[in-house]
C-alpha cells in the first residue's frame, strides 16, 4: 500500500529510517509526543491513522458456509453485525494469517449499492496473499473475493469519549459488533484497548474523515501510542509477535480467534492434539526491559536465561509504555516463564541493546492443570 496522506498533516512524524519492517512507516508514527498521546487516548479521545493494514471482502450466498471451512473460527452461523477473529493454519497448525472479521451488509464503495458482506480486516502486506488462497478454495461455491485494500482504510478512536465523538461527528455507534457507515464502509466496536472503535472508511474519503473526527474533538495520535496500548493489553501482531513456527495456543488466540469445538480446517488436528494431551512448547508474556533511552530491540530480537545465556525466545513488539516504561511482548519456552523471573535480551550485550528483562507475572497464562484427554489417557491406565 502507497504513503498514506495523512503523513503530510501538520504536525505528524514519520517512522524513522529502517523501522519499516511491519511497513508501519506508511502511517504515522506520532505527532510530537507519544506519551501525551497514550494519555489522551485513556483520558478523552484520539484519532489514529491505521490506513495501511489490508482487507478482504468476501460476497455471495455461499460466503458464511464457504469461509467456515477454511477458518479456525465458527462462522457458519455469523449473525449480521456480528463480528470475531479468525486464522489460516498450514497443515501443521502454524498461524498463516490473522483476521478480524465483521459480517456486515455495506454500501459497496465500487458499486454504491448494498452489499452483504464478510470483511477480514488483516495486516499491512497480507490481503493479497489471503485474498490468493481464499481464491483458490472457491471451486463451485456461490462466493466471490476480492482484496478490497485500495477502496478502504481505517481509523482508529480510542479513549473514554469515543462515543462522544462519534455522535458528534454524526456517526451511530451499532448497538451489536459493527453495521455500516453512512457513505461506504463498516463501524465496528473494539475489545480492546478500553472504549475503541474502528471505522473502515473509502479509501479516497480518509482525510474528509479524518478532518470530521478532528472536527468532532479527536486528538490526532500516532500509530506509536496504538502499539503501546496494544502491548500493553497483551494482544499479539501476526509477523511481529508471531513467527514461523507459532501456533495459537503460544499467543492467547484460543478462543477470540480458535473454537476448539470446531472441526474440518486446516490444521485443526494440531489444535485438537495440543488442547487435549498437550501443553504449547511456548507463552507470550510481557517483559519489563532496562532500556533507558536505549535504543528498543527490534522483533527477533532473541530472549536468553540471565544465567549461562541460553536462547529460550525471541522479542515480538518493543515498546515504550507511559506507565509501564519500556515493556515488550515476548514468546518465550514455558520452561523459562516464571513469573518475577530474570532473562536477558539481546545476544550481544555490548550494542546498547536492553540487557536484563524481567518477566510480568500478570502476564502470565494461568496453570490450567492437566489436560482433558491427558488425564482421560491417566484414568484408563489407571
């Protein structure tokens, strides 16, 4: 996806040379100062251009049915308005792609006219090739999909007077996940972080947009204090905080993303295994970091025992947090999470790269004790 305009709006900053590794560096990073950003965003109301993230629309009778085969989520029966989050797992159970979905009857911005629809909302660069496989999976199915990222793009509002905006800016908040906007395109509610709502917006609409949530008493914010709240509410990045090998179960996906009663998709035997006889080989936890003014280590950055220096994870989204300092979320063996425990970040201690880091224990998963099928197994030896 191209530069977006909004970067040319007085005031904002980009994303400084060699931090594109997310193609955040299409957006905005702040505007001046990201901790009065984060502030406002958990006092009153920003406005956050999330324009480069990708979407891809899925049209037709069949498009529930079809889409509950190749997702991870339960969809066949996806109420209008209604939304969740689903993945695209390889044969092994990896983690593809992510997507937040929202079953909405639209104003098609090509078409001008209504148009049932599922929207997955995905990240920068991954629309076409989700788009591709969703393709190739048609076969006779009454669906039609298309990568929809050059139509539309997203805004983000978050903070207490979310609502406030909104209704002054003469948007209608649904009362269920999401329902259209006047003028093409979806509103849809976030859980997280607190009071946040989205607004998949025309593409060459988004300034006009931006302009009215201004207008209506939105503060501009950049896409760096949207990270830190993200981090900060323990919500992974499919490619950030996610790797090769990750499956749903290391990143709390079970669940908001996962329904383990589920059959019939790609990779759904790793889940079953792992849920019912197993424990994933690794968590996501956030990590306390003594960064100072240092410089944040970037995704990949590898997690090592403070004692003998041994690779037990890798660093996903680094952040500096304006109440919790410089945190990262991280994915990291189980053996090594402990909550309170030290590790080190960084092989190579002498670059000026955060050394120490100190495990949250709030982050920790809960022990949810023996799994059903392992302790289903143990009764029957026994």
């Amino acid at each position: 996806m191209s530069r977006s305009p909004l970067l040319d709006t007085p005031g904002a900053i980009g994303h400084p040379d060699g931090e594109d590794a997310r193609s955040d560096a299409e957006v905005a990073s702040h505007f001046g100062d990201p901790f009065a950003e984060q502030r406002a965003a958990t006092r009153r109301a920003v406005v956050v251009d999330r324009s480069h993230r990708g979407l891809v629309v899925v049209t037709g009778a069949d498009r529930l049915s079809w889409l509950h085969l190749l997702v991870s989520q339960q969809v066949a029966d996806l109420p209008e308005g209604a939304g969740t989050e689903g993945l695209v797992l390889d044969v092994q159970g990896r983690v593809e792609h992510h997507a937040v979905l929202s079953h909405v009857t639209g104003t098609s911005a090509a078409t001008g006219e209504a148009e049932p629809a599922v929207w997955l909302d995905v990240e920068p660069g991954t629309a076409e090739a989700l788009a591709a496989y969703l393709s190739s999976m048609t076969f006779w199915s009454k669906v039609e999909v298309r990568d929809a990222t050059a139509e539309y793009a997203m805004l983000s509002l978050v903070g207490p007077d979310t609502t406030e905006v909104l209704t002054a800016g003469g948007v209608e908040l649904p009362s269920s996940d999401a329902g259209p906007l006047s003028g093409g395109g979806i509103v849809r509610r976030k859980d997280w972080p607190a009071d946040a709502v989205d607004l998949i917006v025309p593409r060459d609409a988004l300034r006009d947009w931006w302009d009215r949530l201004r207008g209506a008493g939105a503060t501009p914010a950049g896409l760096d204090a949207f990270e830190a709240l993200r981090v900060a509410s323990l919500r992974p990045r499919l490619g950030v905080d996610t790797d090769e090998r990750t499956i749903p179960h290391e990143v709390g996906w079970i669940g908001s993303a996962v329904h383990l009663s589920k059959g019939c998709y790609r990779g759904q035997e790793t889940v079953s295994r792992v849920a019912n006889l197993g424990r994933p080989p690794r968590q996501m936890v956030l990590l306390h970091l003594a960064s100072g003014d240092d410089a944040l280590p970037p995704p990949g950055t590898p997690v090592l025992t403070a004692e003998g220096g041994r690779a037990v994870g890798r660093i996903g989204t680094a952040v500096r947090h304006h109440e919790l300092g410089s945190v990262a979320l991280a994915l990291v063996k189980r053996s090594a999470v402990v909550g309170g425990s030290e590790l080190w970040v960084a092989d190579d201690r002498d670059e000026g790269v955060p050394g120490p880091a100190t495990v949250d224990p709030d982050s920790v998963p809960p022990d949810t004790g023996e799994p059903p099928g392992r302790a289903a197994v143990r009764r029957l030896q026994g």
